[in-house]
C-alpha cells in the first residue's frame, strides 16, 4: 500500500526493501505460503514492487512478534515486564491495526481489563486461586453494524519465573496478533464478531481467563473459543481437547484447518489427570459453560518452562502453520450458521483422528458406538463360524483358543514383570533416566527386554504344543479375540478411544478373510506376508504415531515430574505395553518359523551391550548442548523462616537455601559440582507445621518430598510482608471468624491447617466452600499485577473435640512470598552457588519468606 503520488520514491524504494527482507525470513516459502503477490506497476522499468496480501497469514510477521515479546525475558504477573512493557507493546500493534483497518467494514474496539476474583479448582488435589488487578487485553472486531454472538481466541502473554517462554505461550500471542490483522483486513464483513484475548496470568494457574470469562460483559456473548498453548517447544500444533460435545466444532476444524493434526486420544488422556496439568480451557469449559477446541505445541517439552525456551527454537514453519490453521478455522467459524446458538448443537462427543498429519477422520461419537459394535459383531461371527467347523466337534477349537489365550495373557504379564525387575535394578544401580538424552537407549534395553521375553514364552508354548498343527492361524484368532474384548470395553464405557482397537480389528480381519484361499493353498508364502503386512498397514501405522505422540509428551515429564514417580517403571511401562499391542498380530509368525534361537541371540546381545552402558555411566541423562539440551530442572529459594507460637512471640527462626529437585534423581549429580548441597542437609516434613514448614509456591508437596535445606544468612527483601489479624469474633451459629490483611510482592501463598479437632467451615475465596488438597491442609495462591490494594480475607473455623496432643491452638496459618523478578529475587549467596551448578542444569531460582502463627 504505497501512494506514489505522496511518498517520494526514496521511500517506496525504502518499503520494498523492507516486504522483501520479510519475504526472504519466511524460509523459503512460496510466494502463496509467505502471503505475497506480485504487483504489475514498476516504479522503474525491471523494478516489480512485492506487496502484500492482507488477506493471509505472514509468519515473518509473527516472528518479528515473537522476538519483541520475548526481548525483555521472562514475564512474571506483577513483573514490569508482564505489565507495562508487553502490554504497551501489544497495545501499540493492536492500535497500528485498527488505525490501518478503520476505513473498512470492521470495527475494532481494544479493552485493557484487570480483574479481581478467586475460584476453586481440584487441579493438583485441590487448590483456591486469588488474584487480584491481573491483565486482561481484549480486542474485539466485528462488522461495523456490531454483533450479539462472538469468538473468543485466547492466549497468554506471562511466563514463569526465569523463562522468556518463548512457545508458552508468546508464539501464540505473536500467531494471534497476526491473524487479527488479515481478519481486520477482509474486503467482506462476517457475519459474527471475534474477541481476541491476549490475557496476562495463565501461569498464575489461570486466573485472567478466569477474571474475564465472568467478569467481563463482552463474555456472555461469547459463544465459542479457540486456547493456543504449548507444552513444548515448536513443531505441530495438535488439537487435545474440544468440547464439552458440540460436535460441531471439531468438524470446522477438520474443514477448515489446513495442516490439521488432532487426537481424540490425546483428549482422553490429558482429560484423565494423568498429566499434571491444565489450561485456560478448564475456565472457560467449567466457569463459563462455552465449547471450545485447546491446541498446544507439543515437540520438544525438554525445554518447555526454561531459560532454553526462546524465538530462535521456534521453527518459521511451525509459525506458519499454527497461523494458517488459526486464521482458517476463524474464518470458517465467523461464518458458521451454529455459532449463533451453539447449544442447539451440544449433542454428543466426535470420535477424531489425523491420519499422519495429511487428513482428519472424524465422525460423530453415536456414529462410532455403532461402527464398534458392528466390527465386534463380525469378529464373533467369524470366530463362531470356525468353532462350528466340523473339525473342531466337540468344543475342540473352543478349548484351543482358550488356551492359547490364556498363554498370551501369561505371556504379557510375564514380560511385564520382567522389564519391571530390569527397570528396578536400573533405579537401585543410580543409573534412572539414563534415556533422558538417549531415548533410543530405552527402547534398546526395555524393548529387546520386552520382546525377548515375549518371544521366549511363545517359543515354549510352542514346543509344549508340539504335534498340533495349524498354531500360527490360532494366535491370530487369539490376537483379533483380544483386541474384540478391549473394543468392546472401551466401548461400554465411552470412550472415543475405542476407536483404536476397532482398527486393529477390522483391518486384520478384512485381511484375513482376504487372504484365506492363498494361505490355505501355499501356506506362509512370501507372497502371503508381504499381502499381510500391507493389510495391516494403514492401523500400525496410525498406531505407531500414537505410540511417538505418547512418548513424545511423557519423556520429558519425566523430567519434571517430582521425586516420588520412579521414572524407569514409567518408561519401562509405555515401552513394554508398545511391545506388546504391536506385536499383538506378530506372534503367529513365531508358530510358523522353525527357529527363534537367532532372533532370541540377537535381541540378548544388544540388551547385553545397552546395559553394561548404562551401568559403566556413559548414558548420562543431561545435555546442554546448544542444539537439543536436556536440563535438569532444580528449584532454588533463598528464603527465610519465622514460626510464631500462640501468643504471638517468635518460637524459631531461621535461613537457608531451599532446594527440590523436579526430578527422580535429586541432587546426585549436583553433589560433585556443589558439594554442600548433599544429603548430609536433607530434610523432612514437618507434620505440625503447615505445608511442612516451607515455602511452596504450588501444593505439589506430594510430587517432590525430597527436599534439602542449606543453611544461608536471612533475606531481608525491600518489600517485606505485612501480615496481621484485623479481627477474631464468635459468630452466633457457633464458630469462629477470623480476618486478615496482607500486603506484599505479586506472589504469596497462604496455607492453612486446622488442628484435629477443628475445621473450616466456609471463607471468603471462590463459592465459599473451602477445598483442601490431597494432605488436608488448605491452600491459597494468590498474585496481584501492579497497584494492587491490601489483600483482606476472613474465614470461620469450628471448634468440635479439641486434641491435647495435637498443636496448640485451633489452627495454623502460614504465608509465604516469593519474589519472582526485581532485585529482590536474587541474593550474592544464590548468585555463588548458581555459578557452581553445572551447565547441563537449569537452577530456577529467587528469594522467598515463610512466617507461620499459631491462634
């Protein structure tokens, strides 16, 4: 968009120079790709000017984006960072669009909201979240004429403490700045409105979703929402949640999106609380009772929540990507009939899957039940149609498969426990996660493990049946049989993932029935396997990519997952279950070969090799290389403690450098290099005092009880708490009501513990209810962004059956603050021991306070 009439030709020559410097950063796309056409008018004969297309998606955009978000580094809520440096940045683009845009059919209207509030949720056992004066950036763009029914996309633009999170989640704040520009840019009005919200405190455990959705008034238009997040670091964004039901939703997505990639599996899976996480899309769901589709990055989670997470990891393929399928299915939602009355469609979930990234298959869940059971049927007939052949009279065949069931059975256990005790010597010899930077060494060690075994058994069996012919065609009945069962019980129980073992039935089966005359003919001819093999085809390959995604999320939780979740039996788990559901169509292969002794030979000598590797120490879990780091995460808190007794005096105090270790090895490899830091200073919970008498910054005690404590001289940070007791007074239901103020930096948590005999009865965070966590004692975590007032809250305690034995008093209340950024976060003891970690290590560290009362 050059007046040549205006600018002078310097200047024109000036903007080529610039849209052509940003055509040549988009690696290497086509012209469509990095949103660029060719304008015939030449200012000069030979000089085409490059314009752009406004309509598209530009990911050199995205990423000049990303790099001024993520120039500033890490952006804690409260932070200066967080609060006035991204938000003018942000602020300043979002105006750049709307001046530039005015003239066409759009509106767009920019809200800078911050909320305060407080809810409840039983993410890690059971949390309350308060927060106060946090960031909200709402852009909403609509036809000018307005609209009643609105999209929400969402992002979020703080990070922890010590990362400039690069992919958690500014990428997605820098994809959807992008988007709302060549949406604003459209020639043609849509027909509903979308609100872009770029919110400032999602790892405050999602409190700005949560302050918008039910505060502020453009929220009960919202009909529909989009969650961009990451729990890695590039690579493919994937759809793992959607809903509740509105089926609706999931087949915009597989219409419009142009590289899609989705799991209904992954949706179960992150739906069952196995990974200890969640997303803005829990708010929105839960409080603000709207579907919606959660899509994270999801490659590379090594590096996820560290100082490694920057722009220059973040592929300008993957940028692109995400932004070609943000802006489609936008466009395809803002022109959806259903977005109007989104209930009128909430009927049911939607069975999805992608086949390799190229096509989604998705069909409704109603749909899937009947396709299950119809495939199950067909097994049972066929199996039915073989027991009443007239060679198996008397209950022959029937008795055969029994058996040969049971021996398959046998044999999974078997293997299991095997791999089990090789995973326990593993963990007993100190050598657990040495496959944290070797992930190849696992399968080598716990899959030759797994298959070895498995082999072994049915090679047994085998000669235990000597004599009985026709054992290979058995044990693929026993196979179909299995899969049936689990079919069907995933089924039963409603599952979408059932959707898995029907492919590893139908396509077998089909198969089979195939290539029954050619088997009975010539037997296991070359030219039968090499038929089998393509019959099976099409769901072990689906099925591998399940298995990579699985253990392309759960490796590097690994590494983050505390010190009580031994991660040997884990991995040795999902790697032996592998084993076992990709061997499943295998093992009559083992009844028609003559030997297995080879096979066995070479499977021994490569777990023979591996583990004399692991054992001499040469797999060593870290990595800082610069290309595919694999870091220890370690948590550091300078922090001083002060316990007072019931009338108020001191009762003990002390400092020291806190220390957990976020994985299963603890500090043994830090001991060599911080010799201090060693179990000599180990220490142990203290059950009288609340959260064991430490600093937690989330209830997650539970995941990581190893901790060590290094006496250090006192902190003495420039904002130290104010905590007092405003008020104490028996109400006339019978309890007591107590209140407080607090005042203090942008993170503190307040932990509560009623002594035996006493409880809380209601309070004044979220629905009034009061919710504890996994151990009994009650957690609040509260943050504020800047200005914020005094924090002022009451609770009421009951009193029933006293205990003499217990600690004095009613209960006991404990706060701690935590001093994220500023020059309060670090001290010259943490900054000498920090220089002493070791480079493979990321020490996460700041400064932090711990007062306790008693009343």
């Amino acid at each position: 968009r050059i007046d040549i009439q205006d600018e002078s030709i310097s200047r024109v020559y000036r903007e080529i120079s610039e849209l052509e410097s940003g055509f040549t950063s988009a690696n290497h796309l086509s012209l469509e790709q990095a949103g660029m056409v060719y304008c015939p008018f030449t200012v000069e004969p030979h000089h085409n000017i490059l314009f752009r297309s406004f309509q598209s998606f530009l990911a050199s955009q995205s990423r000049r984006h990303l790099e001024q978000i993520t120039s500033v580094g890490a952006r804690p809520v409260g932070s200066p960072e967080n609060e006035v440096l991204t938000v003018g940045y942000l602020l300043e683009q979002i105006e750049k669009i709307r001046v530039e845009t005015a003239a066409g059919p759009h509106q767009l209207t920019v809200d800078v909201q911050r909320p305060t509030g407080s809810f409840s949720i039983d993410f890690l056992g059971g949390f309350t979240s308060f927060y106060d004066r946090v960031t909200n950036i709402a852009v909403r763009l609509e036809p000018k004429g307005g609209t009643q029914h609105l999209m929400l996309a969402n992002c979020h633009f703080d990070t922890v403490a010590n990362s400039p999170g690069a992919s958690d989640d500014a990428v997605s704040c820098a994809v959807m700045l992008e988007v709302l520009h060549s949406l604003a840019n459209q020639s043609t009005p849509f027909p509903y409105g979308v609100i872009f919200l770029f919110n400032g405190a999602e790892e405050n455990i999602l409190q700005a979703s949560h302050g918008f959705i039910t505060q502020h008034p453009w929220a009960k238009q919202v009909r529909a929402f989009i969650n961009l997040e990451a729990a890695g670091v590039g690579g493919k964004e994937v759809v793992f949640q959607t809903g509740p039901e509105n089926p609706w939703l999931v087949q915009a997505y597989v219409q419009a999106a142009k590289h899609p990639f989705a799991s209904v599996v992954g949706q179960e899976v992150f739906q069952s609380g196995i990974i200890p996480s969640d997303t803005d899309f829990r708010i929105y769901r839960d409080f603000g009772n709207i579907p919606g589709i959660d899509l994270a990055f999801i490659e590379n989670g090594f590096i996820y929540h560290t100082k490694y997470d920057t722009a220059d990891r973040i592929l300008t393929d993957s940028i692109q990507r995400a932004g070609d399928n943000i802006l489609a299915v936008l466009k395809y939602l803002l022109k959806s009939e259903k977005l109007a009355d989104s209930s009128e469609y909430r009927h049911g979930n939607m069975v999805f899957f992608d086949l390799l990234g190229v096509v989604v298959v998705a069909y409704p869940a109603r749909v899937g039940t009947i396709l299950n059971y119809m495939v199950a049927t067909a097994t049972f007939l066929y199996l039915a149609k073989k027991a009443s052949l007239p060679g198996n009279g008397g209950g022959r065949y029937v008795r055969d498969l029994a058996c040969a069931t049971g021996v398959a059975v046998m044999s999974w256990i078997v293997t299991l426990l095997s791999v089990l005790i090789v995973a326990l010597l593993v963990t007993l010899l100190g050598r657990s996660m040495f496959w944290y930077n070797h992930f190849y060494a696992a399968i080598c060690l716990y899959g030759t493990a797994a298959t070895g075994k498995m082999i072994l058994v049915h090679t047994l069996a085998k000669n235990l049946y000597f004599g009985v012919s026709g054992l290979g065609d058995l044990y693929f009945d026993v196979s179909l049989l299995l899969w049936c069962c689990s079919l069907v019980w995933l089924t039963h129980q409603g599952l979408c993932s059932a959707y898995v073992p029907m492919l590893m039935v139908a396509f077998p089966l089909a198969t089979k029935l195939l290539l029954a005359k050619e088997f009975k003919h010539r037997g296991a001819s070359v030219k039968y396997s090499v038929l089998y093999l393509l019959g099976l085809a099409l769901p072990y390959v689906h099925f591998m990519f399940l298995i990579w995604v699985v253990f392309e999320i759960f490796t590097p939780i690994m590494g983050r997952s505390g010190t009580e979740i031994p991660p040997e039996v884990v991995l040795a788990s999902l790697v032996t279950l592998a084993t076992i559901f990709l061997s499943s169509f295998f093992l009559h292969f083992i009844y028609l070969v003559r030997s297995t002794k080879w096979i066995l030979a070479g499977l021994g000598s490569v777990f023979i090799v591996v583990f004399l590797l692991m054992s001499c120490g040469l797999l060593f879990p870290y990595s800082d290389s610069p290309d595919s780091p694999r870091p220890k995460r370690v948590f550091l808190q300078h922090t001083t403690r002060t316990f007072h007794n019931l009338q108020g005096q001191v009762e003990s105090q002390d400092s020291g450098l806190w220390i957990n270790s976020f994985d299963y090895t603890g500090i043994q490899h830090i001991t060599p290099h911080v010799p201090e830091i060693n179990d000599s200073v180990r220490t142990h919970c203290r059950e009288d005092r609340p959260f064991c008498g430490y600093p937690w910054f989330l209830p997650v005690k539970f995941l990581s009880k190893k901790n060590w404590y290094l006496p250090a001289p006192e902190v003495s940070p420039s904002s130290p708490v104010e905590f007092s007791l405003l008020s104490k007074e028996e109400t006339s239901w019978g309890t007591i009501k107590m209140t407080f103020s607090a005042k203090g930096p942008s993170h503190m948590s307040l932990y509560l513990m009623p002594h035996r005999g006493a409880s809380l009865s209601t309070w004044s965070f979220g629905d009034g209810k009061p919710q504890f966590d996994l151990s009994g004692e009650y957690f609040i975590f509260y943050s504020h962004g800047l200005d914020a007032p005094t924090w002022t809250f009451w609770f009421e305690i009951q009193v029933l059956d006293p205990d003499p034995s217990g600690p004095e008093g009613m209960i006991s209340v404990a706060i701690s603050s935590h001093y994220f950024f500023g020059p309060d976060q670090r001290t010259a003891q943490l900054e000498e021991i920090l220089r002493r970690f070791p480079t493979w290590a990321f020490p996460s560290s700041w400064v932090s306070t711990y007062d306790m009362y008693r009343y």
